[in-house]
C-alpha cells in the first residue's frame, strides 16, 4: 500500500532526530500534549462520543485517561536521564553496561472500543522510549486517534513522528509486514492478534498482544451486596459491554444467588439506555455497529437454546429500533461448557452461575482460555486475597470493578495476550537492551582462550 510506505518512510526519518532528542525535550512535548488534552476535553469527548455512541461523561473519562498517560509517559521519560548504568560482572578486569536505546518505528494497531485512550496508552510511551509510531485506528472509530495526532502536533512534536492511517485489517497487516516496523502493538480480538502475530514473524518483530478476555467476579459469602451489585452493574454494563475486561460472569455464593439475582436484575432494568447527548446523558449507549448487534443477539439465541434463562433484557428498548441498542441484560443458568461460559460476548450480557465452595470458584473462575482480568467480592481480606492470588488473570480487582491506572502495568495471561502496555515498564516494549563490554587500561593482558594468553 502506497500510504502505508510513505507513512513508514516518515516515521523512519522521523526516528533518527527524535531518538537522540534529549529525554526531558520529549517530556515535555508530552506534558503539553496532556495540557492541551485537558483544555480540549469537551470537544474531544463530544467528538469521541459521536465516533462510539458511548455516553459523554463516559467519554469524558476518556479523555482524563489519556491525559494521565501522556502524563505518566512524560515522568517516565524523565526517569531516563537519572537512570544509572548497570554494572553486574564480577570479574574486576572487565566492566560491563546495560544501555537501553530507542528500539525504532512502532505499528499501533487499536481497537474500535476506546479509541482515544488505546491509542494514547500506545502513543505516549512510544514517543518517551524516543521511537516514532503509526497508528491504525479501527476504521470504525478514527476521529479522535486523527485528533490527538494534531494535538500532538500543537504541542510542538516533530513531523512524522506520529502518523494516523484509518483503514480496515489490511492496513494494519501491511504495517505489520512492513520492513522498515520494528514493533507491533496490538490491541483487539484474539483471531486478528494471531493474524497480526503471523504478519510479524516474519520479520522477526517485537510484538505486544492485548487481546480478549472473559472476565469472571467472584461474589462470596460474606460481601456487602450493596457495594458489590454497584460494581457488578459498572463492570457488566459500562461502555455498553464493549471492553476486553468487562464482568461477563458472576459467579456467587449458593446461599446469596436468589438476592443477588434479584437485585441485579431491578437495577439493571432501571438503567436507562439511549444517545450520548442531552440532559443528564443515559447511563448505557449503543453498540458499535449492526453487526455487533447481530452478533449479541445470535450468542443469545444460542443461550436460550443451550437451556439458559434471559431475567431481564436480551431486546432493544422500545423506541430505539432506530440504532444499534441492546438493553442491559442479565443471564442466569450458564453452567461451565456452555457458550455464555466461554465465549466472549463483548455487549451487555453478564450470566450469573452459583459456586458452593471457594475452590470450586477458584476453579470456576480459572476455567477459560482468558485471564485479562477478574474480581472478588467479600467482607473477609484475608480471604479475599487468598482467593485472588489462585486466580489467573493479569490484574483482580477486589471490592471494585475496572479501574486501571497507567501507573500499573495491563495485560493477560494465557490468550488475553502477550506482554503488558504501560506500568513503571511502559517504555522497555519500545526499548532495546545493549551491552557495552569494556576491558579498562589497567587490565595485565587480554582474555581469552589461547595457551599464549593463560
């Protein structure tokens, strides 16, 4: 592809000035940009919320997150002026020094969901490592990807260090075929990472995965059902369901299912759902498009097939037939081998399924191909950790649901993906390890394995 060659081609010349730009020079491109964010949010959010259909205060939030990245990345640029060498040989004649060393051009390829955060959690550790980057929105939702960039470019970063190409698949596997890409960062779907993965072997690049998940919270004995239920609605229906670590399966305690059921379901129904704009907003926006309707609407066919129960939802509300809605909906008798247990939904739907012991959660919990994220509920901390720590999931929540900090790093286990975006190892994905071995002056003879040097 034409754009995607000369979009590389920019981003490589870019590179060679951008790289050896002074850490604290790209910190502070990257504290402008987080200020022009921050002073620009209600018109990214409004366009953000026209490019999803979530809800502007969802959108809004958004827009915080990426400040908070640009930000975070900006501290840890800085932190790479007073890192020291390190010196690990403990034979005295040499002295050996690990550098890390901007690794090149970087292909982000983002998902439809949040677009502006995904590509901000790509963008600004890129950019503060010293590599330039393409970004691939999804062709779904380009409009605030294309934003930043010019933000960025108002905060005075170099042409070509960040270029946006809105397309579908194709774009993004010709940026990961690309010669001239050192890294690949994906974030989406399991199938289309694997694809992504295969594109980029074969020029043996760096990649990091983010992919899919199917999100279990555990609800025991002992939680505080009315903090819990809040967190399960937040975690089950926030962004419409659309998120890789969305609560998709709750899993509670036998003697509290029939309440929990109950008050799930009453406070689900009485979310409202509707457009992103206008007075108080709704509490839940559409799906992104038709086919993702479809697509919920075809798992819950099979749900109801397979013997499992709709207790509220699983239609659009009335008076919206004209868009992509989904009522909040709520799913009771999945049991482990059932395609609600195990497939993700990525819509509204969250099933709820009784445990009678710990371990059986803990089993239940871990019975999945994913392991991006869970939760725990219970008023026992000592339990609470005790369960958490069995569970395979590259982050657990413990009496809250989805926040993520840039401070922390994200990421999966087993095929929620490979790798983890931000933390205090955000820019190493976007670093190169060298080794700088020296011999000093003082050193008797050269080392080596010849008799004439023994």
């Amino acid at each position: 592809m034409t754009e995607v060659g000369v979009a590389v081609a920019s981003a490589r010349s870019a590179f060679e000035g951008w790289s050896t730009t002074d850490p604290e020079a790209r910190a502070a491109v990257l504290d402008q940009a987080a200020a022009l964010i921050e002073e620009q949010t209600p018109q990214l959010a409004a366009l953000e919320s026209l490019n999803t259909g979530k809800p502007l205060r969802e959108a809004e939030g958004d827009m915080s997150e990426c400040v908070s990245a640009f930000r975070h990345s900006a501290g840890f640029a800085r932190a790479l002026v007073t890192e020291a060498p390190q010196r690990h040989l403990p034979d005295v004649a040499l002295d050996g020094t690990l550098v890390k060393e901007p690794l090149g051009v970087v292909a982000g390829v983002c998902p439809w969901n949040y677009p502006a955060m995904m590509a901000a959690w790509k963008i600004a550790p890129a950019l503060a490592a010293g590599c330039s980057i393409v970004v691939k929105p999804s062709e779904l939702s380009p409009y605030t990807t294309l934003a930043l960039a010019s933000v960025l470019q108002q905060a005075g970063l170099p042409d070509g260090c960040v270029s946006v190409l809105p397309g579908a698949g194709d774009v993004g596997a010709a940026l990961a075929e690309h010669p001239d890409v050192d890294k690949v960062s994906f974030t989406g779907s399991v199938p289309t990472g694997a694809a992504v993965m295969r594109s980029a072997s074969g020029g043996a690049k760096a990649v990091t995965l983010e992919l899919g998940g199917k999100s279990p919270a555990i609800v025991t004995s002992s939680a505080d059902l009315d903090r819990t239920v809040e967190w399960l609605l937040f975690g089950a229906f926030w962004n419409c369901g659309q998120i890789c670590s969305a609560t998709s399966r709750i899993l509670v305690a036998r003697e509290l299912q029939a309440e929990l059921t109950e008050r799930l379901v009453t406070e689900a129904r009485a979310l409202t759902v509707g457009g992103p704009f206008g007075d108080g907003c709704h509490d839940m926006g559409p799906l992104i498009s038709g086919a993702q309707l479809d697509k919920v609407r075809g798992f819950l066919r099979v749900a109801v097939a397979e013997g499992n129960s709709i207790a509220c939802g699983g239609a659009t509300p009335d008076g919206l037939h004209h868009g992509f809605f989904m009522a909040p909906t709520v799913v009771t008798g999945v049991k482990p081998g059932d395609t609600l247990w195990s497939e993700e939904v990525f819509g509204p739907v969250v099933s709820i399924t009784p445990f009678a012991t710990t371990d059986e959660a803990v089993e239940m919990a871990n019975d999945s191909r994913f392991g991006l994220a869970a939760a725990v509920f219970s008023e026992d901390d000592a339990e609470m950790r005790a369960i958490s720590k069995r569970i395979r999931a590259g982050t657990v929540w413990e009496n809250c649901n989805q926040p993520v900090s840039p401070s922390m790093p994200w990421g999966g286990y087993k095929m929620s993906g490979l790798g983890r975006e931000m933390g205090a190892g955000a820019l190493d994905p976007f670093m190169e390890a060298k080794v700088l071995m020296h011999q000093p002056k003082a050193t008797a003879k050269p080392l080596g394995w010849f008799s004439r040097f023994r």
